[in-house]
C-alpha cells in the first residue's frame, strides 16, 4: 500500500558543499531529493543529490560486512557479523599495536563520512596513541586552512553577497558543482561585483569575467608577486592597517621588488598590462574576495601561493570586513569537533612521530604546535582542526611507512568513506602500501578499488540513512541539521558507531559514553537548553549574531597577535619565512606537454557515483581536454582513445577536442575508475583510468612546506591508441 | 595614481552590523521549523523579494527544474535485481 510522503530536512554529502535539502519519503524509501523551500536555500541542489536515492539503491551496494577470504585483491569475500568482523579486528589491532607501537595504525577518511563522525576517529586515535590521520584534505582546504592559520589565525570565508570583486584563481563554480558558491558569485556579478579569473583554460567563469588571465599552470605564486608588486609600489594597499596590525611588511616588500610585472608576465605566460590592470582592481574596487581554490592547493609552490592569497587579503585591509573576508571561528554554543578529538590526550612523544613532520610539517602536529597559545588566547580554545587540516600526517610519507616501514612500520590501516587509493598522488605506491599491511579496514557504500584490497569491508550508511549536525567543518560558525530520513539499508552502519563499538572493545568505553550519535550531539549542543531532538524539531540552521574586525579586540591567533606578512612558525620550523617562487625543473625529453589534473566533473565528486546509470549516461568515460591544434599535430579524433604519459605513469582517456584550451595543455579528469567491472586484476578498471597513476611526489614535485604533490602543470606526453 | 576604496569602519560599520544583525534575525525566523504566523509572512515576504525574474535567473536547469524522482517500487526492484560489479558470495 502507498503511503502519504513524508518530507524531511537533510544536508547533502553526495559532495562537500553540503547544501540543505528536501528529502521526500514514502514506504520507507526517499524517492525524491529537492530544493530546500526556504529562499534562503532555494536552488542549491545539484544532480549528484537528485540522483543520489538511485545510488543508495543500487544493487552492488554493500549491505553487510565482508571478510576476505584466499589472497588480498582476489576478489573472494565471506560475510560475517558486525560482533565477529570487530572482534577480529579489535583483536588484530591489539596484536599490532603490541609488535609495532600504536603509530602502527594509519587511517585515511574522506567525503560522504569526514565530519560525520563528529570527531570520534581522532579521539579514538588519540586514545590509541597514533598520529597518523590522514585525508584527502591535505591536498583540498585542509592544508589551505592550515596556511592561513599561520598568517593571521584561522581560515577567512568570503563575504560574497557583500562584496565588490571576486578573484577565481583556476576556481570554477557551475550550476553542477561548488554551487553554492556559483549561486552567490553570479548574484554578486548582477549586483555589480566584478570578476578576475586566472587560469589556464577559458573556463564558464572566464567567460562571464571582467578581466581573465590566462596564466600558465601552476603559476598561482608567481602572479600573487606580481600582484603585490604592483600594490605595493602604487600604495594601493591598506597603509593603517598595515601599520597597526602587521609584522614583516618591509621585509615583504622588499622580497616582492624581486618580482617586478615583467618577470611575472615571463613566468605566468600572461600579458603584463593584463597583470597591472588585475592587482589594480582588486585592490581599489574593494572590499574583495579571493574565495578557496583547490587549484592553489595541489602546486609545487602551494605554501607560498596560499600565503600570498592571504597576503593580499591582509595587505589590503579585507579581513574581517563585510565583503571581505570573514574569521566565523567557532560557534559560541556548540561544542567543536576539535573538542571532541581530544588532540590534548595525545602526548608529545607520540605528536613528534606523526609521519612527515619532520620534512614537510605545515600541516601537522609539529608545524601547528605554535598556534596552541595565540589560539587559546583569541578563540578560546587550543587546538582548532579548521577543515580538518591542522593535525594531519603527510600522505606520502604515511604510504612509505606503510610499503617500506621507513622510518618505522605502520601495518594496519583503516579507511572511511575514502577511496585511498585513488585519492592522493602515486597509486603505485599506495598500493603496494596497502598490500604490505596486517589490517585493512574499508568501510564504504560499494567495493571500490581500495575496498577491493581490504581484509574486512563494512556497510557504510548514507546521509539519506543517519542524523548529522553539519557544523561547517569547523571552519563556518552556521550549524546545521540534517534529519534520518530512512533507516541505513541492510547492516549498513555510521562512522560513529564504528569508532565507538572498536573504543569499547578496545578499553576506551570511557571516553565514549555516548550510546548513539544523537546523544553526543545533544552534549554539544547543551548550551542551547535543548537535546538533539529537541534542537533538530525546532531548527534547520543557526547562525550566531554577526560580528566584523574581531582582531580589534583580541588581536590575531599568531605567536605575534598580528598578521605575520614574515612567518615566525615557518622560519623556526627552518622555512623561508617571506613567500617565493620556485622554479619548474626542466621537463624531462620526450614531454613536451603540460598537465593539468584535476578536473571535476558534474556527475561526480571525487571517485564517486560513476556507478549510478542516469549520471553515467551522461559521461560515461574518462576524458582528456585537448586542444585541436595539439590534436591535429597528434592525430586525434574527438572520441580516440589515447594514453596521457608522465614520467611516472600512464592513464588512457578519451580525446575530448576544446578550442577553451590553451595549446600545449592536456587536462584529466580525476578519479576514474569503472564500477561495473568485477576485475580484480584492473581493480575495476582503475589501473587503466586513475589519475593517481600519472601523479608523481618525489622531491621536485613537491611542495617543500606541507609536502603536497604538484598537479598543476606536469610535464606529460600523449599517443592515440586503438582500444579502450 | 589611482584610489582605494576604503573597508567600513566606525559608524559606517556600526551600521552595517545593525543591518547584517537584522538580516540574520530574519534568516532565523525564515529559518524556524515551527513557524509562527510573523515567521511565516516574513518567508512569503523574502521570497518574493528574492526571487528573480524569468530572464535573470541563472539557476534553472534542465535537471534541476524536471523535479527528478523515484517509485519506491522501483528503488525496491533496483535493489533486489542483479548485481552488476560484486561477487555472489557478498
């Protein structure tokens, strides 16, 4: 019998915007996901959440844990009980942590679960005594968030609505992606707000732009010089509060005379008029905006290109002024996930383990150590895991340990809601990591190609299936609440549970009082006088009352209290503490072309949904763009199958001929792999379509700070091939 | 040489944050779950006021606007049909 729809409010995790939707219920099945009706939310839903009740349905999904059984990757399974998969594993660990210390555990979470957990991963962790959390973010936002702190103490949002100029640096927000943030740029441009674009391609944001530069790839630092040449020379920045609320401003000064529009124009490819014209702009039409890019993050200079963005910020006087840049810090009223975490439980013996902090500590324990005081001082709380990017281990150097047990062995590795092998640079090595482990735990929707690799598979719930108090990933102070909307399919399971039922066997229990997720939310939200439930029945957000130029009163969270333009935390972490530009090395022979990864598609987030058919339908393969001039001179068809080269490895995609690219690059899409293919020896066709492959993280293709690979601009080559 | 344009400061920021701080008062009353009838005038009130003309409102979409949704019989079957990509075992 057909019942009566029920509506329920939820926030979407099909990617990480997290918008607030409508989820339409009817015989215990969401058969629809719409537009939130408050206009406030009106239109911010994309086809990944409509298509998402399809995916949650789809007959591969993992409904019950799965135990391998003959070798790892053989593709053979055996299901099991909840009590027995997380007895052995319980069990397990303990024999890992007894033999090799408890940084022998690693775990790597990502998308649909990070935040859902509402920090009980890293308190479990930090009960355990492992350092090494590591994410998806530290190449995304995370390791942005974690720049940023180190100039002026927390990561700025964008005041959009309010402000006068946007600048995307290759950034581009569509009606299908970042769409939120499309939605209120092209407001602001129909208010009058203008728009810079820097980036390689002509994207849908260069075309609506005032001003596009075409800069080269992975030259974001470079032109952030040049820019502040210019400013800097013509005094357009903000002279009283660079007096009043900064330190190293000559130093800088003097480091930007070294990068004088001329070279910059040589440097980034870019017309040197265009460059002026660009700083000029934003530094007189203000209030404006540099929101986040994932472009500036994943660049050999990316630490530097970071600071420079805040530099600009700052230098100019548009932090924490509306239509600027806004420090939202953390809600007044709810308790923070960093509070959760617990990081105060790890001890310092154990922090300075955290791999990758020794070379490449921006992000970590180490290279966040001296902000604990400025930030207890302004924020009122020590430690801030602002988009959970403050306390994270290096990917690559977690994978080494984890291969070669150098500089000591990490031999159990959990995995949440993240398709790892996919997910960071170097898949062979990952690989061959994961193939070194004792334990493999992947708690997923579908067997992907990591899952494919694990000892136990574990059914994941979905955002349609659990209740979620979206606290803006510790970045935004605008918490929101998402309703179950259905009961999790199968044995499907939160991440909550997991962390919780394993702290219990494992003689944490304690530390998680918490029977279920709704009551460690009514703890965070005790300020308000209400529980969970009550919270969730009278509020769909709540956002604290406004406030701008916090920094008059409490200073910056720096070791100085001001704007650091000179970095003391990376100077005693032996860093230049001015920002710089550092050169490409030459491309080695036989490529002559650059790369761009990285490109997000529509239908998917990450290595995600290419197994729902209606968005499938849409693109269903892999595709390189390419210019037509590249592809006459290389013999390309739209729709030939070609192999792309770098000099670590090669992917095969489908030509895709776009005269919006410049000549000379190729851009890959990232995280392909063919669901539907049940083969263990291509893991699912990952070996042949997987960007990770052609993704290098030696030294050269490093970024020196934070340790992040180089994925914009890598020397690459392609060859028409006949099959798929 | 050419002008900056100051951020707000003072009075002028003052008022600003009189104006963003009544803003969000709205937003939290459009926002409430149990509305009251205020609440519910406000809403009508905001839409109108923010919702843009045909010509100029660049978030419709094909997709978006067919107002896409599943039978729950359907969702059922789909479930329950043949796996494409696992093992049998699973």
């Amino acid at each position: 019998m057909t019942t009566s729809p029920v509506e329920k409010t939820v926030v979407c995790a099909s990617c990480d915007i997290a918008c607030q939707l409508r989820a339409e219920v009817r015989d215990g099945w969401v058969v629809r996901v719409k537009a939130h009706p408050n206009p406030l939310l009106r239109d911010n839903i994309c086809m990944k959440g409509i298509y998402a009740p399809k995916g949650f349905a789809h007959p591969d999904r993992v409904l019950h844990p799965l135990r391998r059984v003959g070798e790892r990757g053989a593709g053979r399974w055996q299901r099991v009980s909840w009590d027995d998969a997380m007895g052995e594993i319980a069990e397990r660990l303990t024999r890992v942590v007894a033999e090799h210390g408890p940084e022998a555990l690693a775990v790597s979470t990502s998308q649909w679960n990070t935040s859902t957990d509402s920090g009980t991963g890293r308190r479990f962790m930090n009960l355990l005594g492992s350092p090494n959390w590591i994410s998806g973010v530290a190449l995304c936002a995370g390791n942005t968030a974690a720049v940023n702190r180190m100039v002026y103490g927390w990561f700025p949002f964008p005041d959009i609505p309010n402000t006068r100029c946007i600048v995307l640096f290759g950034h581009n927000p569509r009606r299908h992606s970042w769409t939120p943030v499309y939605n209120a740029i092209r407001k602001a441009q129909q208010q009058g707000a203008k728009l810079i674009v820097l980036d390689p391609r002509r994207s849908e944001s260069a075309e609506r732009a005032d001003l596009w530069l075409p800069l080269r790839a992975g030259t974001d630092a470079a032109m952030c010089l040049g820019w502040l040449n210019v400013i800097l020379r013509e005094r357009l920045y903000d002279a009283d509060f660079v007096r009043d609320w900064t330190v190293g401003f000559d130093d800088l000064a003097r480091r930007v005379e070294s990068y004088p529009v001329e070279r910059v124009a040589t440097i980034t490819g870019c017309d040197p008029d265009a460059i002026v014209r660009a700083a000029r702009l934003y530094a007189t039409e203000g209030p404006s905006v540099i929101p986040w890019t994932p472009v500036t993050d994943q660049q050999r200079n990316s630490t530097s290109a970071i600071r420079l963005q805040a530099t600009l910020r700052a230098v100019c006087g548009y932090v924490d002024v509306p239509g600027g840049e806004l420090f939202q810090a953390f809600h007044p009223d709810v308790v923070p996930e960093s509070d959760i975490e617990a990081h105060h439980l790890l001890d310092a013996a154990q922090k300075a383990k955290q791999l990758g902090s020794d070379r490449h500590p921006v992000f970590t324990y180490r290279g966040t150590e001296a902000l604990r005081a400025p930030t207890r001082r302004v924020w009122g709380r020590e430690y801030a895991n602002v988009v959970m990017g403050s306390y994270m281990a290096n990917p690559s150097a977690t994978f080494r340990a984890m291969a070669d047990g150098v500089p000591y062995p990490v031999k159990a590795f959990f995995v949440l809601g993240n398709n790892a092998l996919l997910s960071y640079a170097n898949m062979q090595l990952i690989e061959r990591a994961i193939r070194n482990q004792d334990l493999v735990v992947v708690h997923e929707h579908m067997r992907t190609p990591t899952a494919q690799l694990a000892d136990f598979i574990l059914p994941g719930d979905s955002w349609l299936e659990r209740p979620h108090l979206m606290d803006g990933y510790g970045w935004l102070n605008a918490v929101r609440t998402s309703e179950r909307a259905v009961a999790p399919p199968g044995e499907c399971r939160g991440v909550f549970d997991f962390w919780r039922d394993l702290a219990h066997r494992m003689g944490f229990g304690a530390h998680f009082p918490w029977h279920d997720v709704e009551e460690l939310y009514s703890e965070r939200l005790a300020a308000f006088g209400m529980d969970w439930h009550e919270f969730v029945a009278t509020h769909e957000i709540h956002v604290p009352a406004p406030a701008f130029r916090k920094y008059e009163q409490s200073g910056f969270a720096t070791p100085s209290g001001k704007v650091e333009l000179r970095s003391s935390i990376l100077e005693d972490l032996g860093f230049d503490g001015l920002p710089y530009w550092r050169e490409a090395p030459p491309a080695p022979a036989g490529y002559p072309l650059e790369l761009f990864m990285g490109v997000r598609e529509d239908e998917y987030f990450q290595t995600g949904q290419r197994f729902i058919p209606e968005l499938r339908a849409r693109r269903p393969e892999p595709q390189v763009y390419v210019h037509p001039a590249d592809a006459r001179r290389y013999g390309l068809d739209e729709g030939t199958w070609v192999d792309v080269a770098t000099p670590h490895g090669s992917v095969r995609l489908k030509a895709a001929l776009r005269d919006d690219m410049p000549e000379g690059l190729l851009r890959v899409p990232h995280g392909w792999w063919k669901p539907e293919l049940n083969d263990p020896a291509s893991l699912s066709g990952a070996r042949l379509h997987a960007d990770a492959q052609i993704c290098p993280d030696d030294d050269d293709y490093l970024d020196r700070e934070q340790g992040v690979p180089h994925f914009k601009g890598l020397p690459a080559r392609l060859v028409a091939v006949e099959q798929p | 040489m050419t002008e900056r344009r100051q951020s707000l400061r003072g009075t002028a920021l003052e008022r600003f944050t009189r104006k963003a701080a009544l803003q969000m008062a709205i937003a939290r009353r459009v926002s409430r779950k149990k509305k009251t009838p205020l609440d519910r005038l406000l809403t009508r009130l905001i839409d109108r006021l923010t919702r843009p003309a045909p010509a100029d409102d660049f978030m419709r979409d094909e997709v978006v606007d067919a107002a896409i949704g599943f039978d729950a019989d359907e969702l059922r079957r789909y479930r329950t049909g043949s796996p494409r990509g696992s093992n049998p075992s699973g």
